[in-house]
C-alpha cells in the first residue's frame, strides 16, 4: 500500500516536462525521434538557406506539430499512469483490507480453539476424577461382599446357650 501510494504522489507531481522515462513507450519514442529528425533537418536547412527560407519555415511548423503531437500522447501517457496508479492503490486497499479481516476472523477462530481446549482439559480432569473414584467404590464393594462369605474358621459349638427365662 505504500509503495502504491508513493507512486501515486509521484505521478500526480509529474509532469510532460521532464517527462518521466519510466513511462516512455513505442510511441513516444518514434515521435521524440521524427522530431529530432526534424530538428536535425531545420538545422541543415538553416545553414544552407538562412531563417526566411520557405522550406525552413515549412520545417518549423511541421516541428511544431509534432511536438504538438508528442506532448499531447504525453499527457495521455501520463494520464493512463496517473489512473493505473489509482486502480493499484485501491486493489492494494482492498487487498489489505481482506488481510485484516481474515486475520481478525482467524484471531477469533484461535480465541475459540483456546476456550475449546481449557473446557475439554477441565472435563478431562473431572473425567479422571471420576473414574478414580468409581475405581475406589467398585474395590470397596468387592470387598465388602467377599466378607459375608468369609468362612469362620475353626469355631467350634462347646455348649449351646441357654436363654435366662429358661434358667431358673
């Protein structure tokens, strides 16, 4: 985007004089050599024929056409830039601002990833808790149904009891 509207301003500061040789093309080029081409010619025709010649001043106003015409595919040269700059800084505006949309979206998206994980690592920890503790009470009741079946060992009956209503 800077370099975009640095080029901008560049152009909106030039002007056909100097021109910039960045923007010289095929066209300009042909025109700017018929028109040292004439101007080699006028030059000739002077030293033969003095100023007042018809065909120097037949050659000055062809000149002057020319350079009419040189400075007018100038400006429309520089007018082409000019708008060609402008489209890039806008693509380039536009482009940029995709980019700190999408980075916004996916700043987002990581905000959620992030909430996401911290959520599923506290069920884990729940989930851990819980089973070490559904571990530990499944234990307990195996232990306690194995005692009820527990033999007694060597007891022995030596003498029944009596109930004291009986006694007396």
């Amino acid at each position: 985007v800077a370099t975009s509207r640095a080029r901008v301003q560049s152009l909106e500061l030039a002007s056909i004089e100097p021109f910039p040789g960045t923007l010289m093309n095929d066209v300009l080029s042909s025109r700017l050599s018929a028109l040292l081409q004439l101007e080699h010619e006028l030059t000739a025709l002077r030293t033969s024929f003095g100023e007042n010649w018809p065909g120097v001043v037949q050659k000055r106003d062809e000149i002057a056409k020319v350079r009419e015409q040189l400075d007018r595919e100038k400006e429309t040269v520089l007018a082409q830039a000019r708008a060609q700059a402008l489209m890039d800084l806008r693509a380039a505006e536009a482009k940029l601002r995709l980019a700190t949309s999408s980075r916004t979206n996916q700043e987002g998206r990581v905000n959620q990833l992030q909430n996401a994980s911290i959520q599923y690592n506290i069920l884990q920890r729940n989930v851990e808790t819980n089973r070490k503790l559904y571990e530990g009470l499944l234990e307990r009741l195996k232990q306690l149904s194995v005692a009820p079946g527990m033999d007694l060992g060597s007891i022995r009956v030596i003498e029944p009891a009596i109930p004291d209503s009986l006694v007396a």
